[in-house]
C-alpha cells in the first residue's frame, strides 16, 4: 500500500469491496448537501490495494494530520452505512462511526478546527454512532 495523500480535507477510503450497491449509496449520501446546502470535503480512494486494511495500517500510512473516512466491512453492512471517522493528529486520536448524512458536520468542523473531537464524540448515541447533535 502506498502512503495516503497529504490533502487538507478527508480522505474517503474504501476498504471492503464485497457490495457495490453499499458504496455507490455511500458516495451518493456523502454527495447530497445538508438541508442548509453543507457537504463534506473528501477525496475518495477507490484502490484495492486498500482492501481489508486495517485502521492501524492506514494510520501509519496517513499524514501527520488527518481524517480518514473508512467504508469498512461494518459500514457497508449496515442500513444506515455508519462510516469509520479516524482522526489522526499529533495531539488528538480517535475513531467515531458517523452515519453519511452528518459526516459533513464532523468533516467540516475538524477541518476548520471550528470545534474539538471530543464534542462529536461526546454526541455520540449509545451504540456509538453520531447521528448529529440532539436538541
């Protein structure tokens, strides 16, 4: 596997290939606007030889700084296609499944450094899962 680019915004990295139908729904919700007209920025990386790779592997493979977006196994497998969000940073490492239509607020706000990750993680259902902030 080659190094991850080194971009200012997230990667999208597809690591299961078993279920086309799942990721083409995931690149088409990730590509819908909010209902205020928000996205996420992301580079997707379509490449097999990231297939079955594990977080730990693409971290090392990441730059200093980022956020890896993972349509894994688990994500693909599920309805509402919860996507593995990893923050990789100096000072900050986490992982926080988020479902599509609210990856743009995580995305978004990490990348401007509008708000800390502790803040999406915090918000976080039981299950694990942001499905953006209640109330």
């Amino acid at each position: 596997m080659e190094r991850l680019p080194d971009i200012h915004f997230g990667l999208l990295i597809r690591t299961d290939f078993a279920d086309q139908d799942a990721w083409d729904a995931v690149l088409e919700a990730v590509k819908t606007p909010s209902e205020d007209g928000f996205r996420a920025s992301l580079r997707v990386v379509e490449d097999p030889a990231y297939r079955d790779a594990t977080v730990e592997q693409l971290v090392a493979l990441a730059p200093e700084w980022a956020l890896l977006v993972l349509a894994d196994r688990a994500a693909l497998a599920s309805p509402e296609l919860p996507l593995l969000v990893v923050r990789v940073s100096p000072h900050e490492n986490g992982q926080l499944r988020v479902i599509p239509a609210q990856l743009w607020s995580v995305e978004n706000n990490i990348s401007l450094a509008n708000m800390d990750w502790a803040e999406f993680t915090s918000s976080a259902d039981a299950d694990g899962v942001y499905r953006g902030f209640s109330g």
